[in-house]
C-alpha cells in the first residue's frame, strides 16, 4: 500500500467522521435542509468543524501526492486536486459569514475557497480517473469506474445547482432561496468526497507487475522461462 495514500486515506476519514458527527448532533440546532455545512463554524463546535475540513484537505493533498507519485495523475488532474484541497483550508480558516449584515472579508475567502473546491474535485477525477487514460489503461480498477462515476454525478451536482441559480435570477430571487440549499450541498458533499476516496483506494492499492509472457515465479519470488 503506498504511504501517503494511505495517511491520506486515514485523515480524510478522520475529518468526515468529524464533520459528519457534528452535523448528527447539531440537527435541532441547524437545519440541515435549508442550513449550509459551514454554518457549524460560527457556533460552539467551529473548531471541530475546522478541525474536520483542514483534515480532509490535507488527506485529499496526500493522496494528489501519492497520484502524482505513482504517475497515475498528469498535471491538469493533480492540480485540480490540489486546488480542492486549498480551497477546503480556505474554507476551514476563513469562517462563513451572515451577508445581511454587510459584506465581509473572511466571508468573501470562504465562499471563494467553497466554489473552488466543489468546482476542483470533479474536474480533478473525471480527468484522473477516466476511461482509456493511460493511467487507466495501465492499472485500472473498480475504484477507479466508482471515481469517475461520482465524478460525473458531482458535475450533474454542479449544472443543477447552476440551473437553479439562473432561474432564479430570471424570478428575481436570491440563489440561495430557489433551492434547499443546505441538502443540496450536503448531496454534492457526500457524492465528492466519495469520490475522493475511490481515487485515495485506487492511489494505495498495492501495484502488481504484470510478468513477462511466458515466464512463471520460481519459489522466493524468482522468474525462470517456462519455455
């Protein structure tokens, strides 16, 4: 198993079971159908909320590492990564904002580094993970159709969203009122950070070298010619 996949692999999960536990014991507080993920960071728990989404982010750096390492991710696709995971610490550092109030600094970074990051991650695996790359090719696996199946459904994730932004805007009503803003962030949530963690399975999966044609394993590891 390569090491930085797997650490990756590891602090990924430890931040979404972080994140997912904080939002589990906050549902009377915040609602989750109309409330967005990020509203965890303005109260009591913004710290575990912090804690969380830096883990992943650096879970998700790992495992571009570990990609790039293995050369099963060019350049454009571990760039993408690796803006995903900037835009996760933008979005853990800088805490929402309540825009009614005016307009904010460290509300303006969050928001920025949220769109880079949902906008990054399916971008990110559906150029790492697709069909006929030579990566692919190469060592293709279940984990990696599952990635880029999730990639496609975050990018169906990301058209309605906009979708509904722009009938909105046709209304006259604000973006975050034509839609249940907080589930559907939360689904575009769940369905990238799946997919993250098929490229992370993929990234740490133990490489077996195919053997020369007509060759066999001699005992200890040793080829001899079955000719």
């Amino acid at each position: 198993m390569h090491q930085p996949a797997r650490w990756g692999l590891g602090a990924a999960g430890a931040g979404v079971l972080l994140v997912l536990g904080l939002d589990l014991t906050s549902v009377d507080e915040i609602n989750p159908f109309r409330r967005t993920i990020s509203e965890h960071g303005l109260g009591p728990g913004g710290w575990v909320f912090g804690l969380g989404v830096g883990l992943l982010a650096a879970g998700s750096a790992a495992i571009a590492v570990s990609l790039a390492r293995r050369r099963l991710a060019g350049i454009v696709g571990t760039v993408a990564l690796l803006g995903w995971s900037v835009g996760l610490f933008l979005t853990a550092w800088f805490e929402k904002h309540d825009w009614s109030v005016g307009p904010s600094m460290s509300g303006s970074i969050h928001r920025v580094g949220s769109f880079v990051a949902f906008l990054c991650l399916p971008l990110a695996v559906l150029v790492i993970a697709r069909p006929r790359s030579r990566a692919w090719r190469r060592e293709r696996s279940r984990a990696t159709l599952v990635a880029f199946c999730l990639g496609v459904c975050s990018v169906l994730w990301v058209a309605g969203i906009a979708t509904m932004i722009l009938i909105g805007a046709r209304a006259g009503l604000p973006w975050y009122r034509v839609m249940p803003l907080g589930l559907v962030e939360r689904g575009l949530a769940v369905t990238e950070v799946a997919a993250l963690l098929a490229l992370g399975v993929w990234a740490a999966a133990r490489r077996l070298d195919a053997a020369p044609a007509g060759t066999a394993p001699e005992p200890g590891g040793a080829m001899r010619s079955s000719a």
